[in-house]
C-alpha cells in the first residue's frame, strides 16, 4: 500500500483539474545541498517570467530534483 501511495503522489500533483498537464522529463538537477534553496527560488522566477509552473519531486535531502512543467506541448 505505501508503495501504491508513493507512486499515485506524482499523478496526483501533475494532472490537476482545471490545470494544463504538466509533462516529466524536462528538468533533473543535482546541486549541493546548502545551495538548494536558492536553486528552486531561480527556478520559480524562471518559469514564472515564462508563464510556467511545475511539480517538483525528487529526492530533497540529497538535493536531487526532478519536475514537470506545464509547457503546451
């Protein structure tokens, strides 16, 4: 069952209602730890200034992150 839940996690915040699709395989970053926080605020105003968002996932401790973004493909 955890596993189940852990799977369905992603679907559940890249396929809104209402929300364009967002789409994987765009973005993998590995950046140090104590830099992640500033790497994901630049990322955010990236996308904004580009009229974008996405759903982050990964592995956050590591600071290895993976998203989708909602590019109109």
């Amino acid at each position: 069952m955890v596993w189940k839940a852990r799977e369905s996690g992603l679907g559940a915040t890249s396929r809104v209602p209402g929300e364009p699709e967002a789409w994987e395989g765009w973005e993998d970053a590995a950046v140090p730890p104590e830099k992640l926080g500033e790497y994901l605020r630049g990322l955010h105003k990236l996308l904004a200034q580009h009229g974008y968002h996405c759903a982050l996932y990964g592995h956050f401790g590591q600071a290895c992150v993976h998203m989708r973004i909602n590019f109109d493909c």
